[in-house]
C-alpha cells in the first residue's frame, strides 16, 4: 500500500512539474518580439501601384500620393524606409524627373532629395497645377442639385469639401448645403430648425423618396366594356348625320322623324 501512493506522489509531482514547464513556455511565446515594429500584421498584403509620370492629370498623381500615405501609416514605416520605398515606386518619366532633380540640387550645392515629404513637395510642383485647388473652390462655390439626384449632390459636396479642405462653421456649411438643393426641397428644410449637414442630407434623400413614390404612382386602367377598351359615346344632340338616330350600347335606334 505504501509503495502504491508513493508510486502516485511520483506521478503526481512528474504532472506538476510538466504544466508548470508548458505554462512558462507559453508565456515566453507571448512575449513581444523586438524586431517586430507595434501594429504591424504581416499576413495582410498591401499593393501599391507604380507612379510613372506620364499623365500630367491631378488627381492621378494625388491619389497615388494618398496610396503611399496610407500605406506607411498602416506599416509604421520609419521616414528612412519611406524614401527608399517612394523613390523605388517611380519608374520611367517620374524616376528620370527626380533624378534630374537630385543631380540639379548637388550642382547647386543644396543636397539631394532624401525623405518622402520632400519627394511629395517636389513632386506637386510638376503635377499639381497651382490653380488646382483653386478651380475646386470655384466648383464648391458654384454647387447646386441640378439634375442630380440628392445621394449624388451629397456625394459631389463631400469629394469637394475634401478636396478644398472647407472648415467653416457648421450654420454656414448647412445654409450653403441646402440652398444648393432643387427648390422644393430647399424649402421644406428651411423652417427645419437644429439641421447639420449629415442631418440635412438624409431629411433630404427621404422627401425626394417620397416625391418620387407620388409623381410615379401609375394610373389605374380603364375598365373596358362589352363594346370595346373605351366607353360608348353617346350623342345627346343631333347633328346632320345624327338626326333621327341615337346611338346606345345595344345599337343604333331610328327615332320618327318629328312632323313640321
């Protein structure tokens, strides 16, 4: 009996030394590891698109400049890695261009380009047309419904909002919102008090709704008759070729024709 339980303490003290091993191994694995930089998922893969230079079109380069943006921001890239990577991502009109203008800086004695906030600078210069902005302020300004629909006025008034960087007070954003809308709706948003721009938007795209439910409502068909689609036509009065005649559902019936 004596040798069974000090079989079983063995046992027992062999299990316990087991799970205290695992759960201090498993508390190593958790640990951080150092080389990995915060944030960073490795299992998610980003593309980023090439920027080639060959269209002088705005928005094109600005959307690739917003592409690299978010993509160092989601990577926690480090402002070193960022050059190497935004430099790497020219080719071909943009990679000869910026090359040109490294070597025209070291002429100059001003130092090559070595950060992307200064590869973004540069790079506005000849994409970017200095009346770029402005022509949107112009297109802000000039806002109105039109022939749009409310969700497609909405969307137009957020991508120039963005794009102008508008950062007036929220009275002033509303008054201007809804007086660009179709008269019918500007007014019954008028006498709406304590509106914003978001609120007003969907107040907005609800009365259209409803405007739209009524002006299709299809008309209900005539009922037709035994005659035809149509309804008889009778002729209360005489004409020359109807005197002496009455036309009725059943037929025409000759009437006497009157003495004089």
């Amino acid at each position: 009996m004596e040798e069974r339980f000090g079989i079983l303490e063995e046992n027992m003290r062999l299990v316990t030394q087991t799970l205290t091993q695992l759960r201090l191994d498993n508390q190593h694995d958790r640990t951080p590891n150092p080389n990995l930089r915060p944030y960073e998922d490795r299992t998610v893969k980003i593309d980023i698109p090439e920027f080639d230079g060959h269209s002088y079109d705005p928005r094109k380069y600005l959307e690739w400049e917003d592409r690299m943006d978010n993509y160092f921001e989601f990577k926690n890239t480090t402002p070193d890695q960022q050059y190497k990577l935004a430099k790497v991502k020219l080719i071909k009109s943009a990679a000869i261009w910026l090359e040109g203008v490294h070597k025209r800086r070291i002429r100059e004695e001003r130092g090559r380009i070595n950060s992307w906030a200064k590869i973004k600078k540069h790079m506005r210069r000849k994409y970017v047309q200095t009346t770029y902005k402005q022509q949107h302020y112009v297109q802000f300004s000039a806002l109105t419904q039109g022939n749009k629909s409310v969700q497609e006025y909405i969307h137009e008034w957020d991508r120039l909002s963005v794009l102008c960087d508008i950062n007036d007070p929220e009275e002033l954003r509303v008054s201007k919102f809804i007086a660009g809308l179709r008269e019918n709706l500007r007014h019954q948003l008028m006498i709406t008090p304590d509106l914003t721009v978001h609120s007003a938007g969907l107040q907005a795209i609800e009365l259209e709704r409803i405007a739209n439910r009524f002006t299709h409502t299809p008309r209900q068909p005539v009922k037709p008759t035994h005659l035809g689609t149509q309804a008889p036509h009778l002729h209360l009065r005489g004409t020359p070729r109807t005197v002496g005649r009455v036309l009725t559902q059943q037929g025409e019936t000759h009437l006497p024709t009157p003495k004089m």
